[in-house]
C-alpha cells in the first residue's frame, strides 16, 4: 500500500514538473513570438505605413491541481479507528472494523487479520479466529478458502451474516481436528 501511495506522490510529482516545464516552453515560444512580429512590423513600418497588428497573448496552461488526498479513517468510538492498512496484522486488529466486500465488518474481539495476499484477481485478507483461518477478497467479499477447527464451526457467522451468498461456500469446507490445522 504505501509503495502504492509512493508511486502516486512520484506520479504526481513527475506531472507537476511536467506542467512546469510545458509553462516554460509556452512562456519561451510567447516571446519568440512577440520577438519576431517586432522584428516583422519593423520591416513592414520601414517599407510601407499600415495598423500594427497584435497578437493575442498565448494562453497559460491551468495551474496543477493534485488529486484531492482520502478522507481520514472515519473514529467508532474513543478507542478505536477504521483502520484500512493492509500492513496491519496480529492482536491490535482484534474488534476493528473493516471494509470488506463493500461492507464494513466488525472483527469479534476474538478474531484478528493475519495479513493478506496479493494476487491477480486481487488482495485476500487472511482472517483468524482460534484455530481456524480464512482467506476472503477484500474488494468482492468472497471465500477463496477456509480451515475450521473442530469446536469452532461457528467461528465465521459473522462472515455468513455479512454476505449470506458465502455461507453455503464456508460450510463446504472441512471441520478438522486442533491437530490437523496446526500441521
């Protein structure tokens, strides 16, 4: 994410500076302009009397406006914030909310994000709650995968609640024994 934002402020950057020079050349081609018409109507003034013409200044580029910058995460009480960093993970996460599938989903004070992957079709949030895991995508909501534990088949509903449309894909995965997953 930050190296996201990174290429953005270089992005930035690299166009302001490319208005600056445009600005620059513009203002030089003006003057080469202006230069040459007196040099013209000098030569014209000497061989015959007519009006001067002047020519319209050329217009200036619009000033650089940058990109307005993300409102700041939105406060849900004295001690919590939204938090939508991805390099965030482990306990601090625990009972955050989080925008999810277009929603935003109240982690139980049990259940932390573990960090995320990226790949093609996007980011998946690897989400923890006792011995069982899920990953889901961030931008969609869908369940790519999930390991119950046995003891915890309910350690998700939230995540049923949230997108009715996944329970039938969380309960197809297999319970297994606190054993199994922590191989």
């Amino acid at each position: 994410m930050k190296s996201l934002k990174s290429s953005k402020k270089r992005i930035l950057l690299i166009a302001s500076l490319l208005l600056i020079v445009a600005g620059l050349i513009s203002a030089l081609a003006m003057t080469a302009v202006a230069g040459k018409s007196q040099e013209t109507q000098t030569a014209q003034s000497e061989i015959t009397i007519s009006p001067t013409l002047t020519s319209a200044p050329l217009p200036l580029p619009p000033p650089f406006t940058p990109a307005p910058l993300p409102p700041p995460p939105r406060e849900v009480s004295a001690t919590q914030v939204v938090v939508q960093e991805l390099h965030l993970a482990g306990p601090e996460t625990r009972g955050i909310e989080w925008s999810i599938g277009g929603k935003i989903i109240k982690l139980p004070e049990d259940a932390e994000l573990g960090g995320h992957l990226t790949t093609n079709d996007g980011v998946l949030l690897l989400i923890i709650r006792g011995n069982s895991t899920m990953y889901i995508e961030q931008t969609t909501g869908k369940v790519s995968f999930c390991i119950i534990a046995r003891g915890e088949e309910a350690a998700f509903d939230f995540i049923k609640q949230a997108f009715p449309d996944q329970a039938e894909t969380i309960d197809s995965f297999a319970v297994k024994a606190s054993e199994e997953v922590s191989k």
